[in-house]
C-alpha cells in the first residue's frame, strides 16, 4: 500500500529530494505520491524517509 499526502502539507518540499523511487512530485496546493512507484522505502530504508522529514506529518498511509 502507498502512501498519500493530505491537505495539511505545507508544500515545503522536503519529502520530494528524500523519495528514492522519485515517486513524489509537486502538486497544484500539495505534494503528491504516485502510488505505482512508492514503495514506501522498501530495501532502502526501515521506514518511509519522507514522513520522517515532512514538518506537518502530512504522509499517511494511504
């Protein structure tokens, strides 16, 4: 299951350089994941990297 990005992202931009399947990119008001490439950090990480950096915890589960 991937991940989403809710309305509380502050369009800071810190989870995007973090995602090592490039499955982030800029929305219109959000960030977005797109969930046929996100992989959650599978083999390159414990946990998502872009939760742990977003400051709004705006990445849930989706």
């Amino acid at each position: 299951m991937a991940l989403i990005i809710t309305e509380e992202c502050t369009y800071c931009g810190a989870c995007e350089p973090e995602c090592p399947t490039s499955a982030i990119s800029a929305g219109d008001d959000v960030y977005v994941i797109n969930a046929a490439t996100c992989t959650e950090c599978a083999g390159f990480a414990d946990a998502p990297s872009c939760a742990a950096v977003c400051p709004a915890e705006a990445i849930v589960q989706g």
